[in-house]
C-alpha cells in the first residue's frame, strides 16, 4: 500500500463541497486554507472539496468563483504540502490540476505516519458497502474506460451529464436509510486487518466524530471528518464544517466556530 510520512501537526479536511453557489462555503474554507499555511506543517484533503469536478482542463478555463478557489489551494500549496484525494464526487481530479496548484495527489488509500502513529486514509466511500447500487456507480465512474469517454466529451456536455447524475443520485438517496449510506462495520473491519493499523480516518458520510471499534481482539478508532456548509440553509446562521489536527499527542477535531 502506499506510505506517506509527513512531521506534525498534520491539517485535514473533507468535503467541502465547493460549487457555483456556494460562497460562503467558499469564503470560509480561503480563511481555513490561510490558516494551515501558517499553523500547519502540511495539509491532506481526502476528498469532495468540489462538489463536481468534470476534468482538469476545467481549471484552464475556470469560471470566476472556480479560479478563485483554485488560486486560495495553490497559495497555501506554495507555504506547505498539499495533497488532494479524490472522492465521489470529485474523482476525475488528476495529475494536471495537482501539478498546476503545486499540489500532490493522493492515492485512493493511503497509510499516513505522523509522529510514529500511523493511519489508514481514504475518502471512505468504498466502506459503504450496504449501499449496492452507488457501489456499482462507483465501479462504473472509476473504470478507465468510462473515464476516457466522458472526458472526449465536451465541457457543456459533461457539465449536463454531471448534474444529471447528481439529480439522479439525490432522487435515490431519499428512498435509502441513513445505516445504508453509512459505512460497513465488516468492511472497515476488514480494511484494518489489511493496512495493520488501529487507526481509521475518513470523510464521505458526514457524520464527524470517534468511533470506537474491536478488530480481533484490538480496540482500534475510526474517524470522521466534518463535512461544510457555511450558506444561509445551514440553518440559525450556525457554520458547519471543521478540519483535524493530528500531532504526536494524536487526533483531534475543531470546529469552523474555533478558527
């Protein structure tokens, strides 16, 4: 598996969902990008920080409020290491964007060692394994034939396709439980067999927090990192999102209220 060992403290984020309409998302997510750049040694963001992303060539032509956050990833990717993960909505993010921003990017999982400790990291869709039908989705976008012949596509036609899909998959997901969206128990279970790690961080299912898990006899932790949404339907004015710190004292998540 690949191996990344990086000196903490360690900043990560996930699922900040940036899009056209999004501006205060956006707004709050610059402020914590200037942020890590002086606090942070380096800063991993495993996933979802665009709620679509249709191909890097985007990036050459981006509109207004694209370029802007763009600008605000490489000005922080000039003071620290920057690694961008891939998640499902943003999976087409490639080796061009992460070069243009002076960023790396991140494998699909990945062990991390910060201060001797090492964890297992993903954007931890694959773990919602209950979830069949955005399994097969997920097969189906991540075949590098599919890939292929979406990105042949022109950018209207693939603008279309993408909010045609997310339409689709938010019609579905209104007749899915909660559980069933949620990652799989057995399927972390098994990732943590796998890696030799008592260490699980991940995003994708907005329900941040510590979990606690037994593995074989291991008392091992999953965690979740916040999901964003900073714009007037958060609800009472209140900003939702947040990011974790991991240093040798070990994780820990803040809250968007204490930066």
């Amino acid at each position: 598996m690949n191996k990344i060992e990086l000196d903490g403290p360690v900043w990560l984020a996930s699922d900040v969902h940036l899009g056209q309409h999004t501006t205060g998302t956006a707004e709050a997510f610059r402020d914590f990008l200037k942020l890590a750049a002086r606090e942070a040694k380096a800063l991993l963001l495993p996933g979802d920080i665009f709620d679509a992303w249709i191909g890097d060539d985007v990036a050459v032509v981006a509109p207004p409020w694209l370029a802007q956050d763009l600008m605000a990833i490489k000005a922080c990717a000039a003071q620290i290491p920057v690694w961008l993960g891939r998640g499902n909505r943003d999976f087409l993010m490639g080796g061009a964007l992460a070069a243009g921003l002076g960023a790396h990017l991140l494998p699909e999982q990945v062990l991390v060692t910060i201060g001797g400790r090492t964890m297992l990291l993903s954007h931890g869709d694959e773990y919602c394994t209950d979830d069949v039908g955005y399994q097969q989705f997920r097969t189906m976008v991540r075949n590098p034939t599919w890939q292929a012949g979406f990105l042949s596509k022109s950018i209207p036609e693939r603008l279309s396709m993408a909010a045609q899909a997310r339409g689709e998959s938010m019609v579905a997901n209104q007749t899915k439980s909660m559980e069933i969206m949620d990652v799989n128990a057995d399927a972390v279970a098994a990732a943590i067999r796998s890696a030799n790690v008592s260490l699980v961080v991940h995003g994708h299912t907005h329900r941040p927090g510590r979990n606690v898990l037994n593995v074989d006899g291991r008392i091992c932790e999953r965690w979740v990192l916040p999901d964003w949404d900073c714009e007037s339907t958060a609800g009472e004015g209140k900003l939702r999102g947040g990011w974790m710190v991991i240093d040798e004292e070990g994780p820990a998540l803040f809250d968007l209220d204490q930066a």
